[in-house]
C-alpha cells in the first residue's frame, strides 16, 4: 500500500493511526494498542474489525463484472467521473487520497487515478473476490476488506475525493472522513438505464425516486452541487448482457434457466442504454 494511503488509514477497533509490522513471511497492519490486521497475499487487507453482515457479491458476480468492465462497456462512467476529479480535488492539495466504498474491482477508481497523477487511493469493499482484483487496479490503489455500514477505516478529514458507484451511502461517516473542502462524487442510474432489458429480461427497475433517496441519505452532512447525466448506446452480444446482468443486483432475483430463455429470443446484437447520473456533494 502506497505511504500517503497507509498514513491516512485508521484502526477499526480503537482509531489509533496503522503502520506496517512483519512477522517473518506474514504482513500485517498494526495500531499502537497492539490491534492487529492481516495483509492477504493478494494484497488487500482486512479491517472489518469483526464478522460482516454479509459477503458481497460472489466471485461469479465479481468475474462478470470485471469481464463486462474490461471490454469497456462503462467507460462513460469512468470518464465521467475522471473529468470531475479533476475540477473538483483540493487545489494545492499535497497526495490527495480517492477512496472508493463499494468499489467492486475499482475500475473507476483507478480511471480517477490516472487523471491525477498525484493522487493515491483506497478501494473499499466487503466481498474478497472483488478485493483481490482491486488490489491488483492501479499501482498507487490499496484495497482493504471493509463494511460501508460501519465505522471506515480512515482517520477524520483525511479524504480529498470520495467515490460513490452504485453503492451503499453512509452519510455520517463519508463526512467524517472527507476534508471540509472535499467532494462527494455520486453515480446512480438514471430512469432508463438499461431499459431495453427490463422488461425483455424481468430486471429490476430503476426506482423513480432514486434521486430523492440518495438526497435523503446525505441531507444534513452534505449539500448537493451540480448534477447532470452520461449516456451511452451498446450492442451487446447475448452473452454480453448475460454478463451485464450476472454482475449486478438483478442477478440476485433472476432465474438462471428463464433468463437464458429470454435471451435467446433477443435479436442479436442487443442495443442497451448506459444512462447514469453524476451528482456532486459538499460537506455541509
């Protein structure tokens, strides 16, 4: 893990700073209180600080992802989020941190990176399987194993830039660990994201009110800035929106056997919209 990173890291037990500590082959993170963490030999480390509520997504999720991602279908969101880095990182800042909950494989966060070559960054996530390629993005990402829902494992005002990707959203802790003059960075599905499939696949709809409740969930930590929505138009093959589903919410709710049936009688190739919107948030 990059030094500008590991400085800003904090315990998740008692929040004393963590430094390095090996014990013959093994790594570890330790704080002064003797609380100690294991460094994966894929890289990331484990703060979760006890046992997660649940695992994430699964490793065929996380496969699905990182195929459907690597073809660069979600570009758009990248890019998108890259340009936005860039007017919003703390002028003057010395290594800004990017810290990404939710990150998955952290392939956006790693397309931030590359637009601030100064910059280093974290990608959090609970489930192993996504950890172990985001540990792997970007030669100045670390990744450690980490709930969005408990207490980040991120000293106060030591985050320059946080990223919010179709992930969960903890308004008190984002807070607390972005620096006063920080940005929030927030992507959430516009109303026809992939509308094509929806019905032709039985997916899980957009909520209408999805703008509302992510507003809802920052109020009173963070002010909301400027919005605005990136479109892009695909044409899948079959097997790429059975990727695209496989790694997102839906695959949780969708019968493998009838999705394959419905598939089959999509033409080929499949047009499928990226629509999302980039909302930008101040601390309050």
């Amino acid at each position: 893990m990059h030094p500008e990173t590991l400085r800003r890291l904090s315990c998740p037990v008692c929040g004393d700073p963590l430094a390095e500590a090996t014990a013959g082959t093994a790594r570890a993170l330790r704080c002064p209180r003797g609380h100690s963490f294991d460094v994966a030999r894929q890289g990331y480390v484990d703060l979760l600080a006890g046992q997660a509520p649940h695992s994430g997504d699964s490793a065929a999720m996380v496969a699905d992802r990182a195929d459907f991602l690597a073809a660069g279908h979600y570009d758009v969101i990248s890019a998108a989020l890259a340009r936005a880095a860039v007017t919003h990182v703390p002028p003057g800042t010395t290594y800004p941190l990017v810290v990404e909950p939710g990150a998955g494989t952290a392939r956006h966060l790693a397309a931030v990176l590359d637009a601030l070559p100064d910059a280093t960054g974290l990608a959090l996530d609970v489930a192993k399987p996504a950890l172990r390629r985001a540990a792997r993005a970007h030669p100045r990402a670390g990744a450690a194993l980490a709930d969005t829902w408990r207490r980040l494992p991120l000293a106060d005002a030591s985050t320059a830039l946080l990223l919010n990707v179709f992930a969960p959203r903890n308004g008190p802790e984002f807070r607390r660990v972005l620096r006063a003059d920080g940005t929030l960075l927030v992507v959430t599905p516009a109303a026809d994201h992939l509308a094509e499939l929806v019905d032709a696949l039985g997916l899980l709809r957009v909520d209408p009110e999805k703008a509302d409740r992510v507003a809802a969930s920052l109020a009173g930590h963070f002010t909301a800035g400027q919005a605005g929505e990136h479109r892009a138009g695909l044409r899948l093959l079959r097997s790429e929106v059975r990727t695209l589903v496989g790694m997102g919410p839906s695959a949780w709710h969708t019968d493998p056997v009838r999705l394959d049936q419905r598939l089959a009688a999509l033409p080929e190739p499949v047009p499928v919209t990226v629509a999302v919107r980039l909302a930008v948030y101040r601390p309050a």
